[in-house]
C-alpha cells in the first residue's frame, strides 16, 4: 500500500523493556516450602535440559513448578565492577 505524500505512517508500537525481571533463585542453603512444610536446599542440577531441585534430607529430586519460593529481582543492565587488584 502506497502512501499519499502529505500521509504520515504510524510508528509500531514501542515495547520498553526495564531490564528487571523476577524469578525464583534456588541455590544451597535456600528454604522453599513443599506441601506446606518449611524445607532447605542441599544442591541443584541441570538434568536432560530439566532443572532438579534435591532438598536437605530427601534421596530423590524435586521439580521446582513444585516449591514455593519468593521470587528475586534480577537486571540485565551490565555493572562494571571496580578493579580492585593489578598485574
């Protein structure tokens, strides 16, 4: 579709992104609640593509869509970090 010359098109819709996001961080040490009990990370491992959760005192591994975990905030702006020691 052509455009008369005194015809402006519209600009696409922006979509602004923060750079913030939120999601569950599971590392050792960690509490989660499973089935309304209080539990404690012991590790976690990446397993066929397949995030496996293992809590303290249990052999077998636990999905995480399973815990209940307050969400953490993350950036994916870059901070440099101060140079703190030399060659």
């Amino acid at each position: 579709m052509q455009l008369a010359s005194n015809e402006v098109a519209a600009p696409p819709p922006s979509t602004t992104r923060s750079g913030l996001f939120h999601m569950p961080l599971f590392r050792p040490g960690t509490e989660v609640t499973q089935n309304g009990r209080r539990e404690v990370v012991s590790h976690v491992i990446l397993r066929r593509r397949e995030l496996m959760v293992y809590l303290q005192g249990h052999d077998d591994p636990v999905k995480p869509d399973r815990l209940h975990l307050a969400p953490s905030l993350f950036t994916t702006e870059r901070s440099p970090q101060p140079l703190t020691w030399f060659l």
